[in-house]
C-alpha cells in the first residue's frame, strides 16, 4: 500500500512513464532521496507517508493500482 500511494504523489510531480522509458532514474532517485531516504530514521511511518503524499496511508491507491494493473 505505501508503494502505491508513494508511487501517486511522486507521478504528481515526477514523469515517471517517461523517466523509466529514457532509462534515466534520476528524477524517480531524486524524489525518493528528497521525499522517503532522507527522512526515513528520523520520522514515524505515518508521519513520513503524510509528508511525502499529503495524505495519511489510504488503501484508494492501492485500489487504483490493483484496477490498473489487472482489469485494465
């Protein structure tokens, strides 16, 4: 569920179809050093999913992830 909801708001910001296309991962390494790396020891699990999204650990995403991935 945290991948899902990481991988949201990082497509928010990040073009993530594109970066793994070109091979380039340095915006998607970026994002998670600035976002999840950096701040994992020093905050608790939900207080770094509501930093990094803006939202509490919501299963919507994993929804919407399981939809994509297997109905589509």
């Amino acid at each position: 569920m945290y991948a899902a909801q990481f991988m949201a708001a990082m497509k928010q910001t990040v073009d993530v179809d594109s970066a793994i296309r070109s091979g380039d991962l340095s915006p998607i390494f970026t994002w998670l050093e600035d976002k999840i790396w950096s701040k994992g020891s020093l905050l608790s699990t939900d207080d770094l999913v509501k930093q990094a999204t803006g939202e509490t650990l919501n299963a919507k995403f994993f929804q919407e992830h399981l939809k994509a991935r297997y109905l589509s």
